[in-house]
C-alpha cells in the first residue's frame, strides 16, 4: 500500500478531514445513540456508519454508481429510500419526545448493559444511514477518481482510499461519542434529553425531507 502514497495523499486526507467534521447525518446519528446507549453504541454506530465507505468505495470502482447516476428511475428510488428511512429514525426520537420519554442515558454499570439493546441495532442503523444515502455515493463517484491514476488497480486503490477515510471519520466520530458520553450526567435529566432527542429528531426528519426534495444531479 506504500505504493498508494502520492503526491494526491495530503489533499486526500485534508478533504476527507473536513468532510468529517462537518456536522451532518453521520454525526447527528452518532449523538443520538450514543446519548441513548452510552459509549458502547455511539462507537458501534461510528464503526458501521464508516463500513459503508468501503461499500461505497467498490461500487464507485465497479462503475454501479454511474450506472445509478445515468438511471433517473434507479437513482430516485435510492434517494427516497434514503430519505425514508432518515425521516424514520427521526419520527423514532419525535415518538419518544410525545410520549414524555427521554434519551435513554444512564451510567454505564451491569444493570444498564442489561437494559440496553444489543449491539445490532446501533450497527444496523449505522449502515444503513450510510449506505442508503445517496450523496455519499455521489461523493465517491466524483471524488476517488480524483486520487486514481490510469496505471492504479482503481479496486484496491478505491478501497485503500476508503480505509483512510474509514480511519479518519472514526477518530472524529469517536472523539464526539466520547465527549457525548462525559455529558451523561446532563443528558440523563428528563427535561434535557426530550430536548435534545426533540433536536437530533427534528433535524434527522429535515435532512430526509430535504433528500427526498433534492433534484437529481447532472
């Protein structure tokens, strides 16, 4: 892989720094559960959501997303489906705000972990936030091939790319996580986390709505 350290590298990791700790769906998401689970699901929910690059990654070397990008019919269907299930996470915290629940934080000891859910659910919302997103795909259509050489194998060279970024977006959304979880103490006040679960909901179903509205690129 030392081979893959180019002249490109330092731009690509700057871009990706900045893709990462610009707030959005990712990081949004990351909050929400780990303010509902502790630190266990925040991590487990950053680890999935950045799985989803590597997703991402080989569908761009494939050529899928061109595809995508060419069929009106395809790339409407991904985007709605996208913006649904954004929408939905955020009905979830809404629903939870109606009905006088807070975000579910509590200090980490045997009896919480008991009550939490497994580790399935943070990574499966994770994922599928990432790999439903429509703009990510977008992204790494226009963006690796930037950093991709003709004489490059564009595969493993695409998927080295999304291990930097996979690395990078862990120790920003990680680092998030971890200073959610020192704040336990306030999220755990019934009044502040309906709020901020009324909040991270709010915003999850705008960030839907305004998916499902955006007008198909090129």
């Amino acid at each position: 892989m030392a081979g893959f350290i180019d002249a490109q590298f330092l731009p690509f990791v700057v871009a990706c720094t900045l893709l990462s700790v610009t707030p959005g769906v990712d990081t949004l998401l990351v909050i929400r559960n780990t303010a509902r689970g502790g630190l266990r699901d925040g991590v487990l929910t950053s680890l999935a959501i950045c799985f989803g690059l590597f997703v991402h990654a080989t569908v761009s070397a494939l050529g899928v997303s061109l595809i995508l990008l060419q069929s009106a019919w395809a790339f409407a269907l991904l985007k709605l489906l996208g913006a649904g299930y954004l929408i939905w996470l955020g009905i979830q915290s809404l629903r939870q705000v109606r009905s006088g629940q807070g975000l579910a934080v509590e200090a980490v000891n045997a009896a919480t972990r008991q009550q939490r859910g497994g580790v399935w659910r943070p990574l499966r919302e994770g994922l599928l936030s990432n790999v439903l997103n429509p703009k990510t795909i977008v992204f790494y259509m226009a963006f690796l091939p930037q950093f991709i050489t003709p004489a490059d194998p564009v595969l493993a060279k695409s998927l080295w790319l999304a291990g930097v970024h996979f690395v990078i977006a862990n120790i920003w959304q990680i680092l998030v996580a971890a200073m959610v979880g020192s704040a336990s103490a306030w999220l755990a006040k019934p009044a502040f986390s309906r709020w901020l679960n009324g909040l991270t909901g709010t915003v999850l179903v705008a960030f839907g709505v305004k998916l499902a509205l955006t007008n198909r690129p090129g």
